[in-house]
C-alpha cells in the first residue's frame, strides 16, 4: 500500500466523468487499498479515485466505526429529502461552505468481490456518498454553492492559492 498525492482543485482529472470499472483485477484491489491508506493518512471519510488521478468509477468511505469500505460503479438509486451542513475536500484544503444535499440516500454498487451491495445512507453517511459519487462525475462541493459564494471562493483560491497544510476544521471528503 502507498499514500499517494490527493490531485487539488484546478487538476483537469477532478473536471471528468470517471470510466465504469470494467472487470476487478489485482490492480483494481491495489488503489484500492492506496486509496484507503491516502484518506486515512489525510484525515478524510471518503475518497474518490479521481482525487487520486485514476479516472474510474470507484470511491472509499469510512462509516462512524472507521471501517473502510469499497464502492465499484456506485449509482445512487434513490434519494429524498434535503439538509444543510458545512462541507470540505481534501482535493481544496482549508475552503469549507454549507453545502445542500439530499437527507438520505440509498447507494448501489459492486463490492471487490463483484456482489451486489445497496447502502441506505442518512445523516454524514448520506452526504460522503452524495460528495464522492459528484466527484465521479467531475462535480466539486463548491459547484453546489450558489453563484455568488461559488465565484466568492474561486477568486479566493485565485488570488491567495491553496494552502498545503490546511486544517481540518470539518469532515473533509
């Protein structure tokens, strides 16, 4: 296993829709296992393999217990509801803004044994799967803001950068 480089804002990889996993392979399992060991190593609760420069459909979540768990080709087939928290991303250290999402949402996927596996999420765990599946499709938490705090923020990060050792002051994704 290996902790590798979390691609921040600004990298064209974050900007694409990820590949479907075709067949798992030993190296499906290997940046599996480095995704798992990055976010751990980055303090995060989820991680996508586009913030790792792999663009596949395929993210890591850790669930209250901090144990991690794959999602290959993860949909969400459901959701409802909305609520308001504050969000971050490891791939834009240290900008954090609420951020309105479903309230709950259920999660189909494949697991690294190829099984079917459904997630009902509600809570935190509804808003790391909403967060990591947008990132499966090129979407970063800041594109969720309204206009006004989404340019806010990109002049921001325009003029001052990002920081390289940000904080985490809320759950980073």
């Amino acid at each position: 296993m290996a902790i590798l480089k979390v691609r921040r804002y600004g990298d064209p990889t974050l900007r694409r829709r990820a590949d479907s996993v075709g067949e798992i392979t030993p190296e499906t399992r290997r940046i599996v296992a480095d995704m798992m060991e990055t976010m751990y190593d980055e303090a995060g609760i989820g991680l996508a393999a586009p913030q790792i420069g792999v663009s596949v459909r395929l993210i890591v979540i850790s669930d209250e217990s901090r144990e991690a768990r794959a999602l290959v080709n993860p949909v969400i087939a459901e959701h409802g509801g909305e609520a308001t928290a504050e969000e971050g991303c490891l791939s834009i250290p240290g900008v954090f803004a609420q951020v309105t999402r479903s309230a709950w949402a259920r999660v189909e996927a494949t697991d690294l044994e190829g099984r079917p596996v459904s997630i009902l999420g509600r809570g935190l765990l509804a808003r790391v799967l909403q967060h990591e599946l947008d990132h499966l499709d090129g979407v970063l938490f800041i594109d969720r803001l309204d206009p006004v705090a989404r340019d806010r923020i990109k002049r921001k990060i325009k003029k001052e950068g990002l920081p390289e050792d940000a904080p985490h002051r809320a759950f980073a994704l």
